[in-house]
C-alpha cells in the first residue's frame, strides 16, 4: 500500500467526522467565494488585521515575543536597515512572504525549489541563519515546544539529513499528483502534506513557520480564499498544547503500519471549521457597525436608515454644512459598498438601506 495512503487508512467514525467537516467547509466556501467578489472595505480591513495576526502569532508559537500591536507598528515604519533584534528580523521575513503568498499564489506551483525560496525569503533577514536560508539541514534536528515559561520540550524525532532530499521528492511529488488526480479530497492531501512536512523537518530552522505558510499557500491555490481574511496561525497559537499532541499522536508510529494521522487531519478540519465561525461573526461586525465609514458616512447612514427613502435634496437639507459634491460622492461610496441601495435615475432618484445591511 502507498505509504501516504496508509496513514489514512481510518476507522468508520472517523471518516464520517471528515466527511462532515468537509462537506460544512467546502459549503462555507462556495457562498464566501460569492461574496468575496462583491469587493468592500471590510474584507481588505479583515484581511489587514488577520495579517498582524498570524505574523505575531506563527512567529511567538517559535519563541518571539512580539505582540500584535508591536508588530503593527513594526510594519508601519519598515526600516530593514534597523532589524536590530531577531524578533523583529523574523515578522518581517514572515510578513514578505505571506504577502508574496497573497499576491501570486495562482501563478505557484507547488515544488521543491519553491518551498526552498520561499524558506530563503523567510530568513532573508535573519543573520543567525545566514549558512542554511534556502538549503536542506545538514544537521539532525527535532520538534520542540517553546512554552511560556521558558521550557522547552522535545515533541519528535525527524528525518535525518541524508534522507531529506528522497523524502521531500516522494511528498511534493504524491501532494502534486493527488491534487491533480483528485480522487483524494483536496482538504485531506493538504492536511497530510503539512503533516509530512513538519515529520520531515527539512530545513535546519525555521521549519513551522514555514509549514504555516505553506498552509495558507495550499488552500488559497485550493480556492480556499477565505483563509486569508482570518488567521490559522492564531488558531493554532491559542491551541497549541493540542496541536503539539496530535502532531505526536501520529509520530509515535513514525515508519510503521501502525502511523496514522486521524488525530491531526480531524484537529486541522475541525480547526478551520472554527476559524470560518470566527470570520462570519467578524464579517457580520463589520457590516453592521459600518466600520469601514468615515464620522459622516455613518451619519448619512444613521439618517437614511431612520427616513428612508431619501432624496439628494434630503441629504442637503439636513446636512448643510456639507457641499453638495461630497455628499454625491459618499452615496455613491456607501453604494459601491452595498450599504445603500439606488432607486431610479437623475434628480429623481431616492436611497434606502440595502438589505443585507
């Protein structure tokens, strides 16, 4: 049996729970894939805040301790020049990746010497690891968890170095190959591959970060673009003694029949199932408070929603102090947004609220 198939060799209920969560994710899919192309402001402002997010949370699950707003403010006033701390030399090497990702990942295919490019960018400003950016390790190393209070605790053991190359070739080589065939549900070959990976570990640092990103990269070229509006780094931050065990729970059988990763695909299904919650009640915030309008598109809002309909002429009595030309370009900025809904033409023409506001 091929030996990535085996691992998925899963008993009746477990199967059942995957297919649930499947069939509940790629449903969410199908109607966010809708929406994303009516493009607003709440979604770039999404997408903004759930970058901060998995820069400081993927890069504190390693060790750093930058918060989310140290972060921000970092990216803010990007001087390369003045990356003194290792800290601030890894969230910007995240953030330059991750947002390579979110710019070109239909134009990536999946390969070994892209994963080591993408790996070279990600320490690019990294002088600890100047010798190894961008090369497999030529060292053994291991799976630790780095764990608030400073203790460190050895999670598995990974493929040593002159293994990698063969191993790496048999995982991009079996991910492509099922991606393209797609006789093994997308979801579960991107699951497996991450899995594998991190097993593998095959450069000398820098490995999780780099499985997080490649994460974000499998499922947006998956058509899985809702994940870049909210972030699986965090997830996995505010989980992580879970994420750790069930790592384990498949590398116990490391290179035996017995290897299964049950554990792990139904943490990372149920994980995304999660994170989809999280980003409809975030999207549902943003629509209702309007927090992408300025002071005096609310108060356009606030009064078209009490005396709808309205008229331009409505708009100007009530709004004086406001010219006549920045008042047509805030209607037609809350249309464009969906807020409001424009009825008839010309001078004629009346607003009301739209409703899915």
């Amino acid at each position: 049996m091929d030996k990535f198939i085996q691992k998925l060799n899963f008993d009746f209920a477990t199967t059942q729970r995957i297919v649930q969560l499947i069939a509940y994710i790629d449903g969410f899919k199908g109607k966010w894939n809708i929406a994303e192309k009516q493009k607003n402001l709440y979604l770039k402002e999404l997408r903004k805040i759930a970058t901060i997010e998995s820069i400081g949370s993927s890069t504190r699950i390693e060790g750093a301790t930058l918060t989310n707003k140290e972060v921000q403010e970092l990216l803010n006033d990007i001087k390369i020049t003045k990356l003194k701390t290792r800290d601030e030399q890894e969230v910007i090497g995240y953030y330059e990746v991750l947002e390579l990702i979110y710019d070109n990942y239909s134009n990536i295919r999946l390969s070994e010497s892209y994963i080591k490019q993408l790996h070279q960018m990600l320490l690019k400003y990294s002088k600890k690891d100047e010798r190894h950016r961008g090369i497999y390790k030529s060292l053994s190393n291991k799976v630790v968890a780095n764990y608030p209070t400073g203790e460190q605790r050895t999670i598995f053991a990974t493929t040593e170095p002159a293994l990698v190359v063969t191993e790496m070739q048999e995982l991009v080589e079996w991910t492509n190959e099922q991606l393209e065939q797609n006789d093994i549900h997308q979801l579960i070959v991107i699951g497996s591959f991450i899995y594998d990976f991190l097993s593998i570990h095959p450069f000398q640092d820098g490995n999780g970060r780099l499985s997080r990103l490649l994460t974000t990269l499998c499922l947006l070229q998956n058509d899985y673009t809702f994940i870049q509006y909210i972030s699986f780094e965090n997830h996995i931050e505010q989980h992580k003694k879970e994420y750790y065990e069930v790592l384990m729970s498949g590398q116990k059988n490391r290179r035996t029949n017995e290897e299964r990763i049950n554990h792990w695909l139904i943490f990372f299904l149920e994980s995304m199932k999660t994170l989809i919650e999280k980003l409809e009640q975030k999207y549902d915030v943003f629509k209702s408070k309007g927090g992408y309008l300025n002071n005096r598109q609310k108060l356009l809002k606030d009064f078209i929603s009490k005396s709808e309909p309205i008229k331009v002429s409505d708009l100007a009595k009530q709004f004086p102090e406001v010219g006549l030309s920045t008042l047509k370009k805030d209607l037609q900025y809350l249309r464009d947004e969906q807020v409001i809904t424009m009825i008839g033409k010309g001078k004629g023409a009346i607003y009301i609220l739209s409703e899915e506001t």
